[in-house]
C-alpha cells in the first residue's frame, strides 16, 4: 500500500474509531453540524428575507449581507469539518445512500450560488426587485433542501 493511502486509512480509522466506539463523540459531533447549519443558514435566510422584502426595510440587503457574512463563513467551516468527521466514521453508510448524494450535490451548488450570484444581488447598491426575489428564492429553495436531505439520510 503506498504511503500516502495508508496515512489516509489511519486518520479514517482513527476518526471512525474515536467517532463510532465513543458514547459521546458521534452525538457532539451531530451537535456541531447541526447548530453549525443553523447559524449558517439563518444568517443567509436573513438576507434572503430582506432580497424578498419580508422584514429589516431599515437596512438594504447589502448591510445585511455585511452583518451576517462573518457568521456564515464560521458556520460554514463547522459544519464542513463535522460533516467530514460524520461521514469519515460510516462511509459505508453515505456512500451509497442517494439521499447523501443529492445533499453533497445540493450543498455544492449552494455553496457555490451563495458566493457568487447570491451574494452579488445582495451587495448591489439597486438590484432589480424581480430578480432579487427570484435569487432569494432559489437560495432558500437549495438551503431547505439540504437541510431535508440532511434529515431524510437516516431514513432511506
């Protein structure tokens, strides 16, 4: 086995052991990734609030964007992190799973959309209302789908 392979199964396995042989570390991890995609994903369904007109009409959505974006990067590297270390321990599990697979698939054109079209219309000075709403509409359309298939993977 090349050295780098094996370097690789000692820190799936060491991860994997410490995640699946202890009471506490599978549940905390959950925890992690669960609040981290709480604080994420509301401080971007704030601003999407504010592109819909739904709320905060004494600040555009470009302060909003400026408020929340710190809290998103955060939530975004814990929820990345944990979700590395959740699906390290059963990837027998994920792998085959087509509810996991539609997540990763959803959560990469989320992440993607998020910084580049997302946060475009919400820091221009005057985007068009049509099209506001119809960026804040599929951010919160690929959220809420990540969210669902994060919930549904034990399920199928």
């Amino acid at each position: 086995m090349p050295r780098e392979a094996s370097k690789r199964m000692f820190l799936q396995n060491a991860v994997a052991d410490a995640l699946n042989n202890t009471e506490w570390a599978f549940p905390l991890a959950e925890c992690f990734h669960i609040g981290g995609f709480a604080i994420g994903v509301g401080s971007i369904v704030l601003v999407d609030f504010r592109l819909l007109n739904l709320g905060f009409r004494r600040v555009t959505a470009a302060q909003m964007l400026r408020y929340t974006e710190p809290w998103t990067l955060i939530a975004l590297v814990f929820v990345l992190f944990s979700g590395a270390a959740l699906y390290i321990s059963q990837t027998f599990v994920y792998i085959p799973n087509p509810v996991f697979q539609a997540k990763m698939v959803t959560l990469i054109v989320a992440i993607i959309f998020n910084f580049t079209i997302h946060r475009k219309i919400a820091s221009s000075p005057n985007p068009s209302p049509g099209l506001s709403k119809l960026v804040a509409m599929v951010s919160l359309l690929l959220w809420v789908g990540i969210v669902y298939c994060g919930i549904f993977i034990a399920f199928v």
